[in-house]
C-alpha cells in the first residue's frame, strides 16, 4: 500500500492530465464547430468580424479623444462620428461635379480611341484575327442583361452588407462592457481572468492592424495623389483617394483602382496612358514588398508565408471580402492556438518554448 502522498501525488497528476485533454477537447469542439459556421455561413460571420473591426477603430480613436480632450466615451465616439460624416460629405460635394463631367466626357472618348485601335488592327492580318475572336467572344444581348441583373443584384447586396457592418460597428463601440460582461457570463467563473485577458490581446492586435492599414492606405493615397498630379491627370484627388481606400483588399485592390485613372486618362493621350499604368505598377510594387509585410510584421507578427496562404484561401471561398478580412482574422486564429491551447492546454509558455527551441 503506497503512502498517501503518493497517491495524492498520483491523484494531482491525473487530475491535470484529464484538464489538459478536456481544455483540447473544448478547443477541438469549438474549432469544429466555428469550421461549420464558416462553411455554412461564412458570409454572415465574415459581415459581423467586419463590424466588429470597425467598432475596435471607432473605439480606439474615441478612447483617444477621451484621453485627450477629457471628455466623456460617449461624446467623444459622438464626436467621431460626426466627422467622419463630415469628411464623406465633404468629398461628395467636393469630387462628384466634377467626377459627373469627367464621366461624361470618358463615355465620348472611349469609343473613339476604340475606334482608332479597331483602325489600326484591321492594317495587319493579326489584328484581324483578334478583331474577330473578338467579336465572337462578344456576349449576346440575353446574356448582357443577365450580367447587368447578377450586378445589380451583387451591388444591392454589397450595400446591405455595408449597412449592416456599419450598425454592427456603432452599436458595438457604443457600449464595449456589456458585450464583454455577456461573454465573461458565458465563462466558468476561475477561467474569467484569463478569457478577459486573451479578448484584450485580440482587441490589441485588431486595433494594431487597422492602424497599420490605415498608414499604408495614406501612403498610398499621398503617392498617387502626387504621381497623378506631375502627370497631369485630371480628378487626381478622387483617384488617389479611392486607390487609397481600394488598397484595403489586397491583390485586386490596387488593380481596380487603376481602371479608373487609365479611363480618365485616355482623353489626354496615349503617353499619359502609359505613363498612368507605369504609376500604378510602381506603386503597388512599393505596397505589395514594402508596406504591406512592414506593416504585418509590426502589427501582428504573422510569417508572410502564413499571411499569403490564408488570403488566397479566404478570397477562394469568400470572395473580395474574406480576401480583405483574411489577414485580422488569421491574427486572431494565431492568438487562440498560442494561448488556449500551447499555453493553457499543452502548459508550455513562452519561456518553455524558446528552451525547447534551444
């Protein structure tokens, strides 16, 4: 018959062995159960991490507001609020006459620069042949009018998203606590600390990550809006603003907002064309190996490797907007395995690591 404090000691092992596998278990459910949501309503959970992005910005620049002018959270999210309907009514009033006229003028010029390429290609047998590939790929009237129906639809359905992201967001940053307090209700009461802690981290790195995007959105838009002006380009503030804006969605971003500036472009000549995409090409070069990786690497710490493999995965299956969310979420991901389960259900914290690793 063993002593009793090895059978304490038998019984206190066992009885964290068990912990660990149920913390697991716990984590494997919730993993399982969060991939079902996804599969099954991705569209939804990747709409209410949109909100709530929006609310950790509008909650760090009120918090800062409050630090700094002493006021209360309320007013000074009131306050931010306010100016930033300001600021895109300001823009409307500012951009859209001119942008009216613009547009006006490129549906009249489009076709005739049309025109002279269609003149040029019928000089040579290989234009030719691509006029008429051309032509035959050219879809016909029912299928336009599908196409037009499917955008329509798509941008309905874009704005109600927007609408609702922008509801989420408030409604979140408005009253933070109690969202907080309804999780924490959720949680056994000796784990509260530590969930407390862990949602802090993830507010962190959130609110890290939105201020990083956000510099490299002004950089962005301070390039473009410079490069445009040297060339000469019409509307160079409305451009760069929404290649600034575009430059949130990795990839296709920067490419969508090029087409604007090349069609504005094409009234003023083949050189300012050309000299446009050079711009554009130049400046994604500089956001897609400089800006975007510094800031990555400073905000959430992710391996570029792991960043590029979760965008391309989310935008395969969510489209331009898990693209766009791909890398916040993956930070987020990367919290909860480092501290629920490397820390809390394998015990191994950081210092332990760097020994293994050693």
């Amino acid at each position: 018959m063993p002593p009793d404090w090895i059978r304490r000691e038998a019984r206190l092992k066992e009885f964290f062995f068990e912990r660990r596998v149920l913390i697991a278990v716990g984590i494997l459910a919730l993993a399982f159960t969060l991939f079902l949501l996804l599969w099954y309503a991705y569209q939804v959970m990747l709409v209410t991490f949109a909100g709530l992005l929006l609310a950790v910005f509008l909650h760090g620049v009120g918090v800062f507001i409050q630090q700094k002018l002493g006021l209360g959270y309320s007013l000074s999210l009131a306050l931010v609020l306010l100016a930033g309907l300001l600021i895109l009514a300001g823009l409307f009033v500012l951009i859209a006459p001119t942008l009216g006229e613009q547009v006006d003028e490129i549906t009249t010029e489009v076709p005739k620069a049309w025109q002279e390429i269609r003149q040029s290609l019928q000089k040579t047998n290989l234009g030719r042949l691509v006029l008429r590939e051309g032509q035959e790929a050219i879809p016909r009237q029912r299928e336009i009018w599908s196409t037009l129906a499917g955008a329509f639809s798509t941008t309905l359905g874009a704005i109600g998203n927007l609408l609702i992201i922008l509801f989420i967001g408030v409604y979140l940053a408005a009253n933070p606590g109690a969202y907080m307090r309804g999780l924490c209700a959720l949680i056994p009461r000796h784990r509260q600390k530590r969930f407390t802690s862990v949602v802090n981290e993830i507010g962190n790195s959130l609110w890290s990550w939105v201020l990083g995007r956000l510099f490299a959105m002004g950089v962005i838009t301070i390039l473009t809006l410079v490069g445009l002006w040297l060339i000469g380009v019409r509307l160079a503030l409305a451009l760069s603003l929404s290649a600034g804006v575009l430059n949130f969605i990795p990839y296709i971003g920067p490419l969508a907002s090029a087409i604007p500036a090349l069609l504005i472009a094409i009234p003023q000549g083949l050189k300012t064309v050309v000299w446009v995409g050079v711009l554009y090409s130049a400046i994604q070069g500089i956001e897609s190996y400089l800006l975007t990786p510094m800031v990555d690497k400073r905000a959430v710490s992710l391996p570029p490797a792991l960043t590029i493999t979760t965008q391309v995965l989310f935008g395969s299956v969510a489209g331009i907007l898990g693209l766009a969310l791909a890398t916040p979420m993956t930070a987020v991901a990367v919290i909860l395995v480092e501290r629920l389960y490397v820390e809390d259900a394998l015990g191994k914290a950081k210092d332990e690591e760097r020994k293994d690793e050693g």
